[in-house]
C-alpha cells in the first residue's frame, strides 16, 4: 500500500479517498476505479463504519477486489477514540486515520504516537496523523470561517511528524468539510503547503480532505506541492440524494429497489471519475 502512495508522491498525482455508508456508493466508486483503472481509497467515519458495519465492508471490499483486480483500500477516517481503530485494525482495515486535531498539541502528539505503535504491532501500513482544525461538517454549510489560528503550522508540522512516526499527515490550509451552500470555493494557502511540503513532504503523504468544496485549479497546484491523497464525501451525499430524490419523483409508484438505485449509482459514479481524472489517478492501478 505504500508503494502505491509512493508513486503517487514520485509522479505527481493524487489518490482518491471516497466515503461510504451503503453498498450503492461502494458499488459506484469500484465501477469508477474499474472504467479508469484507477486505484481507490474507500473510508468510512465512525458513524459510517457504525451503520454499514466495519465487518460488513471488509468482505464487501474483499470481493470487489477479488473481482477487479484493481488495488482498493479500505480507511477507517477521522477515528477518534482508540477503541473505534483498535476495532478496525482488528478487523482488517488496511489504512488508519486518527484524528486528534481537538486536542491540545502535545496531548495530539501523545495520542497518535500511541495509535502508531499499536497499529504497527499489527502491521497496518498506512497511519494517518492530523494536524490543524478543520472546520465544518460532511454537508452544505451556509458560511465558514478559516482562521488563521486553524491552518496547520509548518514546524510543528516537521515536530509532530518525527515525535509520531505517522506515514502521512492531513493538513489544513484553508480546506474545510462540506461545502459551501452559495457554491463559493475555500481559499486554498498553497504558499503554506508549500512551506509544510519542505519540511515533511520527502517524508510522508500529505493528505487534502474537503475535496468537495476545492476548485479544480487548487486541487492541481496542491498535487504539484505535495499532496498525495484527497477526500472527498459531500459532493457524494449530494449526487446521492438528488438522484434518488429525482428517482422517486419521476415513478411514485416504484418500489422495486434495484430499479429505483440504478441512476444513483450512476450519479455517485460520475462524480467519482470526475474526481479521479482532476486528481491524475486514471490508469495508475
């Protein structure tokens, strides 16, 4: 697995991390991955993993991958407690993301060094540290805003990596969870990644997450500067929800489900190539 983000990071691409909480958005980004040959990274948050089932996904995920061949890795994101990873490591998610980002900046350092030895007595490959406060929430926002305080700072950036042994690091830089209900773009800091980029980018991944809300310009210019891996979950429930709002509206009468899903799935999908094509993954597999 990581060879796969190190060919990212050597020729300048980034791999999509898409969330799930059914097997309608599984089965639409596998089918994306697959039409692009792309590798893919699929997530789940607690409460995604709570409601599909963290058990569910990994066999679910297993036989996708016995199907397509196609390297797909399966992400616990924004894990929060040590019981919640400790639960995935258990049951075989390949990448872990913990995210200490509330907690002060040694407690932060404490907790994933923590987390980090854990999981390589397991084996896990892939442990993703945060820092920085990212703001928001997977949905539509009317307004936020990034203060200076919340971007990630670039030598505590170079202090956390070393103390932590994480193998990559989700920064802020004016990125923000969900997006903007008036379709406005967050002011993306590429002056400050590049400066974090330099002190920990040979290192480490470093991760984007609120790829929703990004403008495709930034997202290209962010790859350029270091960033290896890029989440994406809104634009997702968005596609979702209008499809099947429109699906139901169109045929009241229909209640068979597998004729009702299809369009949705179509319209998670078409975001997710989308995704795949800006970020430069297609026929990296």
């Amino acid at each position: 697995m990581l060879n796969i983000f190190k060919k990212a990071q050597e020729n300048k691409y980034a791999i999509g991390a898409f969330n799930v909480s059914n097997l309608e958005q599984v089965k639409a980004i596998v089918q994306a991955a697959q039409n692009l040959q792309s590798p893919v990274i699929i997530s789940t948050s607690e409460g995604e993993s709570n409601f599909i089932g963290k058990k569910q996904i990994r066999l679910i995920i297993d036989a996708y991958k016995e199907q397509t061949g196609l390297p797909i890795i399966l992400h616990l994101d924004h894990g929060k407690s040590f019981e919640a990873i400790k639960e995935a490591i258990e049951i075989g998610y390949d990448s872990i993301h913990f995210d200490g980002s509330k907690l002060s900046f040694e407690e932060n350092i404490e907790e994933t060094k923590k987390i980090v030895d854990f999981a390589r007595e397991k084996g896990i490959k892939n442990i993703e540290g945060e820092l920085g406060y990212l703001r928001g929430g997977s949905n539509i926002h009317k307004t936020i805003e990034v203060k200076p305080e919340d971007l990630t700072n670039s030598k505590q950036a170079e202090e956390f990596v070393n103390k932590t042994g994480v193998d990559s690091l989700a920064i802020v830089i004016g990125n923000i969870h969900g997006i903007s209900k008036s379709g406005e773009s967050p002011h993306i800091f590429l002056d400050r990644l590049e400066e974090i980029n330099k002190v920990v980018g040979d290192e480490i991944g470093l991760v984007l997450h609120g790829g929703s809300g990004i403008k495709e310009e930034d997202i290209e210019k962010s790859i350029q500067l270091g960033i290896i891996k890029i989440n994406v979950n809104t634009e997702l429930r968005v596609a979702y929800t209008e499809s099947l709002k429109k699906s139901l509206q169109d045929d009241p009468d229909r209640v068979t489900p597998y004729k009702i899903m299809p369009p949705v799935v179509e319209a998670v999908q078409k975001v997710v190539e989308d995704k795949i094509k800006i970020f430069g993954s297609n026929n990296k597999s």
